[in-house]
C-alpha cells in the first residue's frame, strides 16, 4: 500500500514531473542569482532592505523562504512586526 506525502492543499496544485522539473530548475538557477549578488553586495559594504506586505494567507511565508533558502544566515535578517494596534492603526 502506497502512503501519500501530499498536503492539504495540494490538489490545487498541477503535479506535472515536466511542470515540477522546469520550476524546480528555474527556482534554483534563481536562488543561484540571489546569492552572487548578496556576495557582491556584502563585499561591496552596501545594504538592500525588501519589504513584502500582503493579506493573510496571500504566500509571503513561502515567498521569504524561498528567497532567504540558501543566503547567508549571517547576512540576512528577516522581521515579522506583530499586528498593529488599534492606536497604530
């Protein structure tokens, strides 16, 4: 009996091996692309700050995980604020 690793949300997703290769590829030759410029950056002594801002559940936890995957710990910082309060807001 075969078990699945699948999620919850997988169903949605097109589990195509071409579709998967091809993005898996890209993704890495991406992340690849990141690094050497971080390289460069942190050599250079300047500084980047990204901001990503979305709804609940819009994929920014994926996104920053992606991006930071292979950077340097030592170099990259990411920042959760909590929610603002009401006098914030």
């Amino acid at each position: 009996m075969a078990i699945s690793k699948r999620g919850a949300g997988d169903d949605d997703i097109d589990n195509d091996s071409g579709q998967d290769r091809h993005y898996k590829k890209a993704l890495f030759d991406l992340q690849v692309e990141l690094v050497k410029l971080q390289r460069r950056l942190i050599a250079e002594g300047a500084r980047v700050l990204v901001i990503i801002e979305g709804r609940d559940s819009a994929g920014k936890d994926g996104t920053i995980k992606r991006l930071t995957e292979h950077m340097s710990p030592r170099e990259t910082r990411v920042h959760a604020p909590g929610k603002p309060s009401d006098r914030e807001e």
